[in-house]
C-alpha cells in the first residue's frame, strides 16, 4: 500500500464518526465516536471490518490499517476516499456542535440549571402496604436478597427470612434456626457448587415512652467463591433442610483486573429513600442495565417515616426539638430491601453510611442496621471495619470512606487508606475512584462546608496519589466541579460529583450559597460527627469570604433536580459520565449533564507533596486539544491532496 494511501485512510479512520463492524461471526456492529476533537473511537471487538476486505486492529486510543491489500483493492480504495472524506468533513462539522464535552477542555465556565419548581412533587413516602414494599413470601422462605462484591473471584449473597416483630415487647428470633445456603453454577438448573454461611439478628431499643421496640428477621450471609471473571452464574439461596429455598437468580461476575477489561456501567445513586421519585430513579436506572450499583449513603430514612408524632417529617429536628432520641422506624429497612430486590439479587450494590444510617439508640447503639445487613468487603480489603473498605472491578479501584468515623490523619481509617493507596497497581486498575457521603465541595447553601475537616485532613493524601474521580452525596441536588485541589483549579485534582439527588422525603436543595442572603451563618451547617472547620477563602474573587457572590469557578454545573448517574469506562484513559434526571426517563437519549472524564498518567503522576500541580488545565491541556483538532483539519487536507498526485 502506498505512503500516501495509507496516511488518507489513517486520517479517514479517525475522522469518521461510525465506522461498520463485524465480529468473526460476522454480525455486524458498530464503532462509537468517543471524542471527536482526540480522533478516539471504541468498538465492542478488537477486529472490525469497515469495508469489504479492509481490517483495523483496534488499541485502546489506536487504529492501525493492515497494508496488504492487492491492486485492484487499491484502485477500489483510490475511487471510494475521496468520496468518503467529503461526506465525513460534512459529518464533522455537524459534529462539532454536538459534541460531548471532555475534561480536557475544561475548566468550564460555571452553568447553573433553572429549578423546576414542579419536580418537588412525588417525595412523600410510599406506604408501608405498596406493592413493591409489601412481603411477598411466607414462613422461612428468603426475601431480601442482596448481592456485593467480596473479590474478582467471589461475591457475598445476604437475605432475610422470618417476620420482624415491632412492639413494646419484641422477642429475638433464633438464628440457628434457618440454615444459611448458598447453591450456584453456570447453568440455569445445574448447581455444581454449594456454599454456607452464617446468620444474625439486631435490635433496635427505644425505653422511652411512646416509643416502640423492633427485632428483626434472621439477616443470613454467605460467601461464595470460585468464581470466575465475566461469567453468568444462576443461584439459589435459603434452607434445604425445610425445605425452604428461594427461586432462581441470576448474576454476571465482573470482568478481573486489567487495564483492557471494565464494568458495563457503574450506577451511582445517593439519598434514595422510599418516595414515588425514588421509584422513578429506579426505574430509570434498571433501563440503563448497570452491571455494578454505588449506593453512597443514606438509604432508607427509616428516622423521617412514622417518627414522633405518628408521620414522617422533612426535617425532624425542626418538627421534634424535644424528642428524646430520633427515633427510627425499622420495618423501612425491610421495605427497602423489598423494594431493591429485583435489581440487586442480579446486580451488586456496593454501600457506604450516610449521616440517617447512624440511627442511634439505648447505650450509644449506632449503626445498628447499616453494619447488620450489609456484607462488604472489609476484611478481604484489610480495613476490618464496614465503615469504609476497598474492591476492584475490572480496572477501576474503588474507595469507600467513613464520614461518620474517625477520618483524622492519627487514626486507624487514615491509616489505611494510605496503605490501601500505596498497594495499588496502576497498571492493573488503571482508574482510582473513592466514594463517601458528604461532599467537600459544594456551592449549595445545605450542608456548605460542613465536612471541611474531614477535607483538610484527607484530600492531600488522595491528591498525592491521583485519585480520578469522588463521589458524594448528602446534599440533595446534582453538582459536578472542575478538576480542583484546595479550593484551587487543578488539572491534575480529581473530579468532585454530588449525587445525592435520589429522590427522598426531604425533597430537593434549590438555594446556592452564592444567591443573595442565601449564604449559611457560621453556626449553622454542623456536622453530626466530627469539628467544624469553616474556613473564609484566602485567595480568588471571594478572598476573605465564606460565600461567593455568584456561582463558583470550581462549580462546572448543577441542577436541582432528582436522579442518578451512569459511568461507563471506556479504555484505561476515558470514562463517559452521564447524569440521568428522572423527569427524562420517557425521552429517548435524553440527560441532564454528560462529559468524557479523562485521565492524564503522563502528566500527573503520583506525587510525593501535597502542593498543587503548576500546569494548570486553563492552559496548557485546552490548547494542546486545540492544537490537535487543527492538525487533524491540516493533514486532511495533505491528505486529499497526496491521493491526487499520486
């Protein structure tokens, strides 16, 4: 193949947004653009075939032409570029305006969304009796049931059986009772393999007058192990012995570690609660077939549903200032976990508290529930504790942090993450993101800066070792940042997103920090672990300041509205995040926010200081894709022109 053949067809490779593929069965697919700007496109197979008898070899950000074609097929390929380069130059320039933003381009001017005043409709609770909350199964036989990941190879299976008892005297069922079995294989029927486990109950103690006891049903986990990467397993779960076992389910393992192999999609979802828009953020989210669900804290809020007074409340401090204890209504819990079933008996869902899991009770109880029914993977990652832990999911390393835990740099959860961060291998999991519930970031005027000491003690370290992306939520209401570091724009910080926007009883959060006489007082916005550390800013447009006159340049977008987000990791570089609101869930490729999150390794390597980088994105990193659109534009043109004097 000639020189100048194979520049064209290289530049009419990545210049074309679709690109016809065939796997070796021959069904056909199709490669999707990824950033038009970067000429970087993926396919679902290695080989794809975009003419008769032309094969591309695809690399995670590379297309190579196989070059042995006969000259007849050249004279074909002579003919049809020209042609085809026109029609893509056309296709790019509608592109153009259409595009999916990526961080490269960043930072961005600041965008807040108009608030929709009729989207706070639907937050009032779903009744206890609603079909989706209501128990569907009698005696011994298991509901509940919940998958999450242990490890690449293994995965925890948890369920309830028996009847809560809710009172003023509440006898403890028995856990030796009911077994604990797990029965699994890879075929729809045929179980090889058979795994037990273990059970337990709680309590949930209110000696206070009025006040009402609760025991819950025997809560069973069961590990199960030999599992292998990227495979469809069908189980059961229950007693044998009853017989008491559950129908069928069935689950995909994720793909193993590696900088090639990524979950499908990653769902993240924040404040859900039981309302009527929680159940269209759910619903919305099944249709986005995740392979993997973040839940990042506050789950239920069993302390808003039938609390003193007899009906749930937005703001239970506000409603109940001399209540004794805030009391919570515990049969929720079983409610919700009736309500997530058919999502995460086939999906895992991984979990971190939120400030409404504290749930406290007689002798300092707390956490009673949250660390009760929920298996994660504390021990096989070396935290010992549920309140914050790590896994892995194909190339991605995720980090679970405890708000409502000791998080200063003396104790025992900083102490592992730094080690846990240490033991990365980023060649591996090339993609590092950490989750907790309240955001360090955050222009909205509930919760602003109410978790700035856990930030002044743990963001140089997540900084030094290059964590990509942080979930939060807490604040109910979306918000995406700029790349920062310290209050500063950093192209090198990670990328800050609230989702707390679930769809709870206490609806959405509409007032910025920087709206007029929106700004909270020093007082208020008091965290319900740990100090305050409200700061004034030292530097910037809102120097001596503890609220910006208007939105702030770390604050990219936000939106007050309910639902969730999807992240879609596409190569060991680029990640398409998409945020999902409720009110779109009946428009065809519709969303609310969408950007290409992308990793710069080469630039911003693990540091061994906490200061910021000096290569800011305003810059250098805007202008080097720039550069790159216009080179793409010049060797076009070389190109077409090589074609014709050849």
């Amino acid at each position: 193949m000639r020189t100048g053949h194979t520049q064209a067809f290289l530049i009419l490779i990545q210049i074309t947004s679709r690109l016809s593929c065939h796997d070796a069965g021959g069904h056909f697919l199709c490669c999707r653009l990824l950033d038009f700007k970067m000429g970087i496109f993926h396919c679902p197979f290695r080989r794809c075939l975009i003419l008769p008898s032309t094969i591309i070899i695809l690399e995670p950000t590379l297309l190579i032409v196989n070059q042995e074609k006969s000259p007849a097929q050249m004279n074909y390929f002579t003919l049809w570029i020209p042609v085809t380069i026109f029609f893509t130059i056309i296709t790019q320039i509608k592109l153009a305006t259409s595009q999916i933003p990526t961080t490269l381009e960043g930072p961005f001017k600041p965008v807040t969304r108009t608030f929709d005043s009729s989207l706070r409709r639907g937050s009032d609770d779903l009744p206890m009796d609603h079909p989706r909350l209501k128990k569907n199964v009698t005696g011994n036989f298991p509901e509940q049931i919940a998958l999450a990941i242990s490890s690449p190879t293994s995965m925890w299976v948890s369920w309830v059986t028996g009847d809560a008892q809710i009172g003023l005297n509440v006898t403890p069922l028995d856990p030796a009772s009911v077994a604990s079995e797990v029965w699994y294989g890879k075929e729809s029927g045929k179980y090889t393999s058979k795994q037990k486990g273990n059970s337990t109950v709680y309590g949930q103690l209110y000696p206070f007058e009025g006040l009402m006891n609760y025991a819950s049903g025997i809560i069973h986990h069961v590990r199960i192990d030999g599992l292998e990467p990227g495979i469809k397993y069908y189980y059961k779960c229950g007693d044998s012995s009853i017989p008491a076992m559950s129908e069928e389910h069935v689950f995909e393992t994720l793909p193993s570690s590696s900088p090639n192999s990524y979950p499908h999609r990653i769902a993240v979802i924040g404040d859900l609660g039981l309302t009527s828009n929680s159940s269209t953020t759910i619903d919305h989210l099944v249709m986005n077939d995740p392979s993997l669900v973040l839940m990042i804290g506050d789950l239920t809020y069993a302390n808003q549903y039938l609390t003193t007074g007899g009906k749930g409340v937005p703001c239970f401090s506000c409603a109940f200032p001399d209540a004794p204890i805030r009391e919570t209504y515990q049969p929720r819990w079983d409610g919700w976990g009736r309500f997530m079933e058919p999502l995460i008996s086939r999906v895992p869902m991984m979990v971190i508290e939120g400030n409404h899991e504290i749930e406290p009770q007689v002798s300092g109880i707390t956490f009673k529930s949250y660390l009760t029914r929920f298996s994660v993977p504390s021990e096989e990652s070396g935290s010992k504790s549920n309140f914050y832990y790590s896994f892995d999911a194909g190339g991605v390393h995720f980090i679970m942090l405890g708000a409502y835990v000791d998080y200063n740099s003396t104790g025992s959860q900083y102490a592992w993450l730094k080690e846990d961060l240490n033991q990365v291998d980023r060649t591996k999991t090339p993609w590092l993101v950490a989750a907790w519930h309240p955001p360090w970031y955050n222009s909205y005027s509930s919760h602003y800066q109410e978790f700035e000491c856990m930030r002044q003690e743990m963001e140089a370290l997540l900084y030094q070792y290059r964590v990509d992306i942080v979930f939060s939520g807490h604040v109910h209401a979306y918000e995406r940042m700029n790349r920062i570091y310290n209050y500063t724009l950093d192209h090198c910080g990670p990328v800050y997103i609230t989702v707390g926007d679930g769809g709870n009883i206490e609806q959405v959060d509409v007032d910025h920090a920087d709206d007029h006489g929106k700004c909270p007082s020093a007082g208020d916005n008091i965290p319900e672990f740990g100090g305050v550390c409200h700061i004034n800013f030292s530097a910037g447009p809102a120097k001596d300041k503890f609220c910006w006159d208007k939105q702030p340049e770390w604050s990219a977008f936000r939106e007050s509205s309910f639902g969730h987000g999807i992240l879609e990791v596409v190569n060991s570089t680029y990640a398409l995040w998409t945020w999902h609101r409720n009110q779109d869930i009946y428009k065809n490729n519709s969303h609310g926010d969408q950007i290409y999150i992308v990793r710069q390794p080469e630039l911003c390597l693990p540091s061994t200081s906490s200061k910021g980088s000096n290569y800011t994105q305003l810059g250098g990193i805007k202008n080097g894709a720039a550069d790159i659109s216009k080179w793409i534009w010049l060797t076009t043109l070389i190109a077409l022109v090589a074609i014709v004097v050849t």
